[in-house]
C-alpha cells in the first residue's frame, strides 16, 4: 500500500489505529474536525486553579477483569490509575418533597471501577505521544471520499479557512459515530442500502446525555458515610457518583434525567442552579461551597449528535461491525465503539474496532505486497 491509510477521526480509538499503523511502518494521517484530540473523551480543568486536577466529562471509568485491550494499554503507557471510591451508604432520591434515604450498597468484592489519574485524557495524550505530531491534522473536516474505476481513493477536506484539499488514500479508517457519516460525508459511488441503513440505526453513545461535575475542597460527605454514589427519580441528575481524584479536591459528578429538549429550553444557567439545589438537597449545605463546576451537553455537539440522537437511546442490538459490501468493501474500514458489539458504549469497545481495523488494513497491505 502505496498511499496512506487515512483515519478520520482523532478519538481513541482513530488514534490507537494511528498507534498501531505507525508501530507496523504502515504510513497514515489522522484528519478530525475538532481543534483538538479525544473526541468523546474530554477531561476538564480550570487553568486559573492547576491544583484542582482534571475531570472526565466523557467516559470515566474502564473494568480492568474484564477489558483486557485497555488495561494492557495503561499499563504499557505506564499511567497512574486508582480505584473508584464506593466505601459508605448510597442515597436513594425517591420523591421531591422528602429526604433521600440512606441504604448499603452490596458490591461484587473482585469487581473493580479504574479510574486513570488525569481523567481518561492522560490516555489519549499518552497515545498521542507514541505517533509523528505532524500525522494528525485538526479542524480538517472530511466532506467527500470517492472511488473510481481504477481502484484510487480521494479524500476531500474542508479546513478551517474553508479552503479544501484532496488527498490520496490506500484505505480510509472512519472512526467516528457512524451516524456522522451518514449525515456528513458523501460517497462517490453511493454507499449500498443495506450499509447505510445500519449505520444510520446504530444510536451514537452518549449523544443524548450532559454530564456535570461538581468541584469542592475535599470529599465531605465521606466524613459522614456516604459513598456519594445517588440514585435518584427526582432529578435533575438520576445518577450521581463520587469524581474525586485520588488525591487533592473532592468532586461529584451526574448525569441527567431530564432530556436533552428540556436542558435546551432551561438553559445551561438555570440546568445548573438546579443541579447545586439537588446536591444541596442531598448532601448538605456544604455542596453550596463549590471549588468550580464542569458541564457538558453532549446531544448540543454536533461533531458527536445528530437528531436522530435526541431520542432515549435504544436500538443496542445494532452495535458492531457495519456490513461494508460491493465495491467499498476492503476500501473502507469502520471503527469506534459502536462498531465492537461485545463492549460498545466503553472505552475497550474503542480500543478494540481499532485493533480489528488495523489487522484489516495488515491482511490487505500483505495482500498487495505478495
């Protein structure tokens, strides 16, 4: 393969395919659209507070017994990872105008919750160091990927300039929520039916949600035997979790209940005092005394969510592999976590689409050698 691999996409799993094509001698570009890396992943920090760590608005956690593609990775990045705290009570939140109820939790002993020191960005920077810099092209937007009859692919990208180039592809990695392909990039010939009917089926994870995360000088409500782990029917968050780093602030984060038309039409402003007058509500008047408070609405990003997304996300019997047929097969490769069906919505399903990925494109680089 002549040309190189194309990867459009810079999350984590376009850039473990970066990683691995790089590791084999295989030549490619990582084109992403956003002005920076890690996609869904996004830990977010207060610049003028250094002190107070980063904290994940994306995924959070991976499950090391199980998800060997990710705990290998970690361990072969050499990242600092903790275990998530879920010592104490839970709070169960069951109507608006009572307190919430304290309960023990029964746990799995041997099932742990990893967490990545630095949020799941320190990932995502760590495998941005094993590629060339100069591989990744930010806010480059692919538009257009054609195929003529000869076999040659074209990339066509729209910078942010609004200037477009073309680029010479062996083979085009699309990691990214499928979704996003079908609404934003055109196909010269048309991707088949059966193709584009299953990745405009598969829901883009997280799309729909918003998660925020609330910052505070230590983890208080340890000191009164709480977990910090809430569930809740009244809202707005139904699921609150404790996001303290292992050293250093304390720090809870939720996600939302409400969908995502309603934090639309309250605003991010008035989403917000509802979220502190909940943590209030449960915790104490302590939750009153936040450090900084984090908020992202995923399902209001449109390099993640298209409409079809706002909807209650269902359909999970469509995730894995898309059926890449007909004169696109061998041309195109899906990855991403919606592509894995064993473990899509996680950070090891991103890992693993990407490993898959890159075997492809070895299997069709021997191919071309021999």
């Amino acid at each position: 393969m002549n040309k190189p691999v194309i990867i459009v996409g810079a999350g984590l799993s376009g850039l473990r395919a970066a990683s691995l094509l790089t590791e084999k001698g295989i030549k490619c570009s990582v084109l992403e659209a956003r002005d920076r890396i890690g996609g869904r992943v996004l830990s977010a920090s207060d610049p003028s507070r250094p002190n107070l760590d980063r904290f994940d608005l994306g995924p959070t956690w991976f499950w090391p017994q199980y998800e060997s593609q990710i705990a290998n990775l970690v361990k072969e990045l050499n990242l600092e990872t903790f275990e998530q705290y879920k010592e104490g009570e839970i709070l169960i939140e069951r109507f608006q105008i009572k307190p919430p109820e304290r309960c023990e939790l029964k746990e799995h002993s041997d099932e742990k919750w990893v967490r990545l020191s630095g949020g799941v960005q320190s990932l995502i920077d760590a495998l941005a160091e094993t590629i060339p810099s100069e591989i990744v092209e930010l806010e480059t937007r692919v538009k257009k990927i054609q195929l003529n009859e000869a076999g040659d692919i074209t990339v066509e990208a729209e910078l942010s300039d609004g200037k477009r180039k073309k680029i010479p592809a062996g083979a085009i990695i699309l990691a990214l929520p499928p979704r996003l392909v079908a609404r934003h990039i055109e196909f010269s010939p048309s991707l088949p039916p059966n193709l584009m009917n299953d990745i405009v089926e598969k829901p883009t994870w997280m799309a729909g949600q918003a998660k925020v995360v609330a910052v505070y000088d230590r983890p208080f409500w340890r000191e009164s035997g709480l977990s910090g782990y809430v569930l809740s029917a009244v809202g707005p968050l139904e699921e609150i979790y404790d996001a303290s780093p292992n050293k250093g602030p304390g720090a809870l984060f939720g996600f939302f209940g409400m969908p995502p038309e309603a934090r639309e039409k309250m605003g991010q402003d008035n989403v917000l005092k509802l979220v502190v007058a909940q943590l209030v509500k449960l915790f104490g008047s302590e939750a009153e005394n936040l450090k900084a408070i984090f908020y992202k609405d995923w399902s209001s990003d449109s390099e993640t969510t298209v409409e079809e997304d706002l909807s209650p996300l269902k359909n999970y019997q469509s995730y894995g592999p898309p059926p890449v047929e007909g004169v696109w097969e061998k041309n195109i490769i899906f990855a991403g976590t919606e592509t894995n069906s064993e473990y899509s919505g996680h950070l090891e399903g991103a890992l693993r689409s990407a490993v898959q990925a890159v075997a492809e494109i070895i299997h069709l680089n021997k191919k071309d050698v021999s």
